[in-house]
C-alpha cells in the first residue's frame, strides 16, 4: 500500500470517527455529562481545525500559534520576530481580541480557503484596526520577513477577562501544529497555561516555550526551573527561549538580539522540510493517538446516559405497575361496597328482610326482584352508577399515586430534571444534539393527564358493555335466558358487578362487614340461581380481567406520556457502541 492510499484510508477512519462525535448527545446533566458536552465540542474542533485539514494536506504550512496569559507580551513578540507591526500590542487588556495569521506571500493559498478554522471569518490586512476587535474573523498578513512553510497565528489570551477570546484560544491551540507558550518569569508557574500545557501532552501537541521579561542576571536559574517544571509535566524536549528584560524601541518592538535564537529556530523549520515534517508528524500523531482515551471518555458518557433513562424508564414501569395491583386488589378486598353503593344496594333488594326470604327459593325471589325492576327501576340504575363511580374513582386515586411516585422517585435521580424542557428538533443546537435552544416547558410530572377522570369514567361504562356482553353469552339456554329475562339484563349485569368487587372483605370493619358481607352472599346465590355456581365463578373471573385490561391500557397511557418525556431527550442506546466501533477503526487504519 503506497502512502498516499494510507494516509486515504487513515482520512477515511477519522472522517468517519469525526461524524460519530458529531451525532453524539449527552441530554441528560448526569455523571461526566458537563465534562462530555465540554469534551465532544473540544475533540470536534480539533478534528475539523487540525488532524482533518492536516491529513488532506500533510504537506501544507506548519502553523505555529503563539499563546500564553494575559499581558505575557505575545503581540509584542510576533512583531519583533517578524521585523513588523503585525499585531496590536499595548497596555490594554485584552489587547488581541481577534486572531492575526502571518504567512509567507508564497503560501497565502494555503489559508485564504476554510482549511483549517473554517469556522472563522478571514479577512486580510497589515495594520490597522480591521477585525481587531472580531473574535470570529481571522486576519490573514502577508509577510516576507517569514520563510515559506511556516505560518506564525498570534492568539487571545487563554486567560482573557472575555470568555469568548479564551474560547478562541483554546481553539486555536488545538489547531496548531506547534504551540509557541509565552510566559514571564514572575507569571510562569500560573496554574491555568499549565492545565493548557497537559492538555497539550495528552493531545500530542508539539510545545516549545518562550521565557519573557526575565530580570538580567536571573536567567540561568528561571529558566532551570521551568525547565525542570517542563520535565515533571512530559515536556522534556520542549525548546526554552529566554527573553530578558529589556527597553522597547521606537518601533514597539524588542532588541533584536533577545528574539534572534526564537527567529531563526523558526525559519530553520521553515527551510528545512525535513525538520518540519517531524514536527507535523509529531504533532498529529500525538493527536490520533489521545483519539481512543478522548473517546473512551464519551462512550463512558452514553452509557450513563442510557442507564439513567433505562432507571427512569423503570421508575415509571414500576409505579404503574404497583397501581395497577393496587386496583386489583380494590377490586377484590370489598371497600368499592362502600357508602354509596351499599345504600344503593340495599334499595335495589329491599330492607333486611329480604336475606331471609332468600330460602324460599329461586322463584319468590325472582318475583321480588322483578317486581323491584318493573315496579322501581331506579334503584338498579343508581346502583349501577354508584358502583360505575366508585370504580372510576379508584383507578383515578391509583393513577395519582403513581404520577406521584414517579415525581419522586425522579427527583432523586441526577439528570431528571432536563425532563422539564422538552427538546424540539428544529430548534436543536448544531454544536450540541439534543440541546434546545428555545426551551419549552413539557408536561408537569406527577400531574394526571387533565381528561383522566372522564376516560377513566368511559372505561367504566365501556366494562359494563362488556358485562352485559357476557350475560347474553352465558344465557344462551332457554330457562338460563328465562330467568336474565325475569331480572332484566342490566340488573343481571349489576349484580355481577358486585360479585366482582365482593370476593373477600378485608379492609371493611364492624356492622359494615356483615351488611356488605349479606350482600355479597345476596348477590352471589342471586347469580348461581340463575346460571349455576361454576358458571358465576367464571363470569366474574372474566369481567374481573377485563376491567383489570382496560385498567392496564389506561395506566399505559399515562405511563406513555412520562416515557415519552424520556424519549424527547434522544439518549440513544447504541452511541456508545458506535463510538466504540469508530476509535476500533480509526486504530485499525493505523
């Protein structure tokens, strides 16, 4: 395989890897998620900035950007390497709030397209205050005091007071083939270039370091220090370039002996293609290889992700679930015999009396009753409204509870609370999936549904259907069909209705127990009179499951609306194995 095909294969694997990161999403604020977001936006911008440009064009420009603290003295020392006012320097900070690119007038093609940092705008100029205070725009400088095969960026502060210029800096040092980190003597143990510094082993960035403002006859010792500094941090062979402290001339620039040694490293790189194509090397290198830790890091990320809307998911699973038991066992411990309905079960049979009379046999008391239907047909209807209402009631008391339980429960897990915004994709950041940039507010959890209590009353009335179903079914004989007849179908259906929720008692206590217990009994050997005992047992086990059925559609219904909260954040399960697969092939193409 020739190198061209190889480095077309490795452009291949990166390209690919490049859309991976691009696609993936860290919706839910848990764990490393902040650390994910921050990193996948940072290893985005390398790729797009460096190792993708760089691979297209392994032969094109070192670029050598300038970085450091505030007030190191940066500008001041690309104008005096360059022999030209190149870059505004002074007493105001920041001064550089836009980043200025100095080339060689015979590689101006290399930086007038979107190569690298196709994010910022160029625009081009020598002096003046053109885009000086743009921190999107790149000023491109011509110069012919710097060799072909170098380009020279001086960048913002990496501790600028302006978040959008230390922004920029960070940018624009993981788009340089060699970082040229300025400090001072009194500033060069500052934490913050050294975090930039690590950042720059870890990614493989080739470093070399300028010393500036160093008091005359402190050199040797400073610079032993740092260079001491260099070598604990894995900066062994960063170069060292001391700059003392020295009286600026007219021009604004330094004596051009403290800058020669950094000038003419500089254009050796520039002349020698050799030599620069080591650092190149070096430098993108070190950047493939932080891809597969850098990665790792983002699969960790979308497998926490995964696992807390998977918890989420079961939180709402389970609180439905434990309602959906609770119903059932409303519907068997007898407390829907209640109140109301015993009243109106009681008017329905008459007074206490009629218990006894329950011994005379079937047809006295198919008499009665059909005398109480034909005579008195309220009673059987306000029963069947009593008991339609409690019902309704309990799956609504239960469905409560469990939107209740599920806002708690939510509550204690991190992340829940990016449930509240919704995520609507036409407005979705493009530099970060999932993220919306106009928020809106999604339905409040541990609230029912508003028109719960009305389909919870239609599902009632839609089981009773269903009764009245099964006693035609079961009648289908001609003395079964006499006797639903005596009755009337729809008393029928009420009365099994309460064989339904009479199974056992328990929760009722003292006289409640031996009326609601009589009428349990009334109503069961009611039933077995007019279809026999199996066939009753039968009956109520079917209309038990299917009010238990459309109970379990409703309460899906409800559950639905808070998983669809947890869809809107688009946690997909398979990113962590397509970032996995990426950095897999990416390490395989090397």
């Amino acid at each position: 395989m020739t190198e061209s095909s190889e480095v077309g294969a490795l452009l291949a694997a990166v390209t690919a890897l490049r859309d991976r990161v691009d696609q993936a999403a860290f919706p839910l604020s848990v764990g490393g998620a902040d650390e994910a977001r921050s990193e996948r936006r940072a290893l985005l911008a390398q790729l797009d900035d460096y190792v993708i440009p760089r691979l297209v064009d392994i032969d094109a420009p070192l670029l050598a950007v300038v970085g450091g603290s505030t007030g190191a003295g940066k500008s001041t020392l690309v104008n005096s390497i360059l022999a030209r006012r190149v870059s505004r320097s002074g007493v105001l900070r920041p001064t550089t709030r836009s980043c200025v690119l100095v080339h060689h007038p015979d590689d101006e093609r290399w930086f007038t397209t979107p190569r690298i940092l196709p994010n910022l705008n160029r625009i081009s100029g020598h002096e003046g205050e053109a885009g000086l205070e743009d921190p999107s725009a790149l000023r491109l400088v011509s110069v012919d005091t710097l060799p072909p095969g170098v380009a020279v960026l001086d960048a913002p502060d990496i501790d600028s007071v302006v978040a959008a210029n230390r922004n920029l800096a960070r940018q624009l040092l993981a788009a340089a083939d060699l970082w040229v980190f300025v400090t001072t003597a009194a500033r060069y143990a500052d934490a913050v270039p050294w975090d930039l510094l690590r950042q720059s082993v870890e990614r493989g960035t080739s470093v070399s370091v300028v010393l500036d403002r160093v008091p005359p006859g402190a050199e040797r010792e400073i610079s032993a220090h740092l260079k001491d500094m260099l070598v604990a941090e894995g900066l062994r062979d960063a170069p060292v370039f001391t700059v003392t402290e020295s009286a600026l001339g007219s021009d604004g620039m330094l004596p051009d002996e403290q800058v020669a040694p950094l000038r003419d490293w500089l254009a050796r790189l520039g002349e020698d293609a050799r030599a620069r194509g080591v650092v190149v090397r070096r430098t993108l290198a070190g950047a493939l290889d932080s891809m597969d830790r850098r990665v790792e890091g983002l699969a960790r990320a979308s497998a926490e992700q995964v696992e807390t809307a998977s918890q989420l998911d079961d939180i709402v699973t389970s609180a439905y679930g434990s309602a959906l038991h609770e119903v059932s066992a409303g519907m068997s411990d007898g407390r829907l015999l209640r109140g109301e309905v015993l009243a109106r079960w009681q008017e329905f049979v008459g007074t206490g009396e009629f218990l006894k009379q329950i011994e005379v046999g079937f047809g006295r008391l198919r008499d009665r009753i059909t005398a109480a239907i034909t005579g008195r047909p309220a009673p059987a209807t306000e029963l069947g409204e009593a008991l339609q209402s409690g019902v309704a009631q309990l799956l609504v008391a239960h469905a409560e509870g469990a939107g209740l339980e599920v806002a708690r429960r939510w509550r204690a897990v991190p992340g829940s609370e990016d449930l509240l915004v919704t995520q609507p994709a036409a407005q979705a950041d493009s530099t970060e999936p999932g993220r919306s940039r106009v928020p809106a507010v999604a339905p409040e959890i541990g609230a029912v549904s508003p028109d719960l209590p009305e389909r919870a009353e239609t599902l009632v009335r839609e089981w009773q259907s269903d009764i009245l179903d099964l006693v035609r079914s079961e009648g289908k004989d001609r003395r079964t069909t006499a006797r639903v007849l005596s009755m009337g179908v729809n008393a029928v259906g009420v009365v099994l209705m309460l064989v339904v929720f009479s199974h056992t008692m328990g929760t009722l206590g003292g006289a409640e127990v031996g009326i609601a217990g009589g009428s349990a009994v009334l109503a069961q050997r009611l039933l077995e009179a007019v279809f026999g005992d199996q066939a009753v047992r039968t009956l109520a086990a079917k209309a038990r499951a299917q009010l238990l059925e459309r109970t379990q559609a409703l309460y899906d219904e409800e559950a639905d609306r808070l998983r669809e909260l947890v869809a809107r954040a688009n946690v997909r399960p398979e990113q962590a194995a397509e970032l996995d697969e990426a950095a897999r092939d990416l390490r395989a193409a090397r």
